[in-house]
C-alpha cells in the first residue's frame, strides 16, 4: 500500500515541502500495518531502510530495557541513513498501528531522478539522526577538506597541493582511496578519511553524511567540464546539500585556489587572536 501526500503533509517533519514535493515523495514510500509485539527492526542487521509511524507506539529496546518510545511522525531507523554500521537496538512494536517505509535505493533513486527534492529529503529525514550523533561524546570532532578528482584532473589536483603544502599538512584530509593514494605518493600530506567513490552522498563514509554531521570544511572537487558525465546527479546533490549548510565547494582549479587562500587567511587571524600582546618596558 502507497502513502499518499495527505499523510506526508501532516507530518511536521516534512512541514518545509511543497505539496508537489510531497506527491513525487509519496510515490517512493510504501505504508505497512504493524501489531503489538512485533520485531520490526533487529540489533545487528544492516539498515537498509527507515520509517516514519503514521500511527501507533514503538519501543526502542536495548539489553532487554526498554530505552525509548515512539510515536507518530516520530523517525525509526534513520542512523542507518548516514552510518552504515549495524543497527545497535531492536525496535518492538508497542500497539498496532502503520508505518511509512522508505528504502535507501529509493532515496538514491529519487536522488537521481529529482536531486533537489532528493536533497531536501536527506537533509530533513537525517536532522534528528545528526542531533543524535552530535551528542555522542565519541564522535569523529574534525573538520576535513575533501579532495577529489575526475581521472583528467588528478595532476592538476597534486599540483595545487603541492603548491600550498604547508597549509594542507597541517589539515585532517578526505579523498577516496584511488585519490588519496596518489597524494600520499605524491605529496607529503597524509590522508585521515576514505570516501566511499560510489556514494557520495550516502553512507558513513559518504561527503554527504560528512556535512551533514559539520565534518566538513571544505570541498575540492576538480573536474573535466566538457567530459561524459556519468555522476552528474551526484555532484548536482553535492552542490545543493553545500548551499543548504553552507560548505564551501570548488569545481576548478581558480575557485580551488580562492578556498584554500581564505581558509588560510582566516587560519592566520585566529592565530594573531590567539597571541597575547607583549608589552616592552621602558
């Protein structure tokens, strides 16, 4: 069975959509009956999807405690969106009720046919998954420039950090692994985080979970523009989701040179902040 927009609409989570948002979105979600006492969601299992209860009660449980309750609107499973680790809880369904269930292939589907909507849909499904991690004491506190590069653009993107060594070794670093290979072979700089090649913007090793969660400082994305382009939606994705939580971006060697210049200028008046004035005696 379908969720329809009517349903969407009454969500507040979703209050920031256009009722012609909500309709494409609505085609991409299924609604499911549920019944008091049943596993829903398994410690262990690999998230391959998440929900929004339209009606009913759901427990989070965890070591045979009951840790938290859901209800309507509320979102279940959405950690999974942005950290693909195993599902650390089970969830148990509390009363009857239904769910709205969206898969992480639909996601990347939507992302592909209708990235903006897709965009704004990441953004608003991951808000509660992202307060969440923010108060994990453990959480990953570093905020890295990404460098990337289309295989045409690899020199050029080793030439520009060549050129300002200094400023990228003193800074955490995330590339992909063919990427970062290169730099580290090529340069002196050392690569702190692996991105996932293939997704982008999903996943815990994706840039896209990266913004969302503010370990991002920067993106370096150099690229062939008048290459066949085959992730096109993706790095239109990329660029929506860094307007909306604004992350610098660079598709090309000028811009690339502008980021790296004003983050070592504001790097450089934190410093000259940070020093206390001495005095000379007379």
């Amino acid at each position: 069975m379908t969720i329809t927009k009517n349903l969407l609409l009454e969500l507040d989570l979703l209050r920031n959509f256009y009722t012609e948002e909500l309709q494409i979105i609505s085609e991409y979600f299924s609604c499911h009956k549920f019944f008091a006492g049943q596993v829903m969601m398994r410690k262990g299992e690999v998230g391959t999807y998440l929900g929004i209860i339209i009606s009913g009660e759901v427990e989070i449980i965890d070591n045979e405690q009951v840790i938290a309750t859901l209800t309507q609107g509320d979102l279940l499973g959405e950690i999974a969106l942005i950290k693909s680790s195993p599902r650390t809880v089970d969830v148990v369904a509390a009363s009857q009720g239904e769910i709205a269930i969206i898969t992480f292939d639909d996601i990347e589907e939507l992302n592909f046919n209708r990235c903006n909507i897709g965009v704004k849909l990441i953004s608003a499904l991951t808000e509660s998954a992202i307060q969440r991690l923010l108060k994990d004491k453990y959480r990953d506190t570093r905020e890295y420039i990404a460098l990337l590069a289309c295989e045409q653009k690899t020199a050029e993107l080793v030439d520009l950090v060549l050129e300002h060594q200094d400023f990228f070794s003193i800074h955490a670093i995330a590339a992909t692994a063919a990427t970062g290979e290169i730099l580290e072979q090529q340069t002196e700089v050392t690569v702190s985080k692996t991105i996932q090649a293939q997704q982008l913007m999903a996943g815990d090793q994706g840039i896209g979970s990266l913004i969302l969660s503010g370990n991002i400082q920067a993106i370096i994305y150099l690229r062939e523009p008048l290459a066949r382009r085959t992730d096109q939606p993706e790095l239109e994705a990329l660029s929506r989701l860094s307007d909306l939580h604004p992350v610098p971006l660079a598709t090309n060697i000028a811009t690339a040179q502008t980021i790296v210049r004003y983050l070592a200028e504001l790097q450089s008046n934190s410093r000259s902040l940070n020093t206390p004035e001495i005095v000379g005696a007379c």
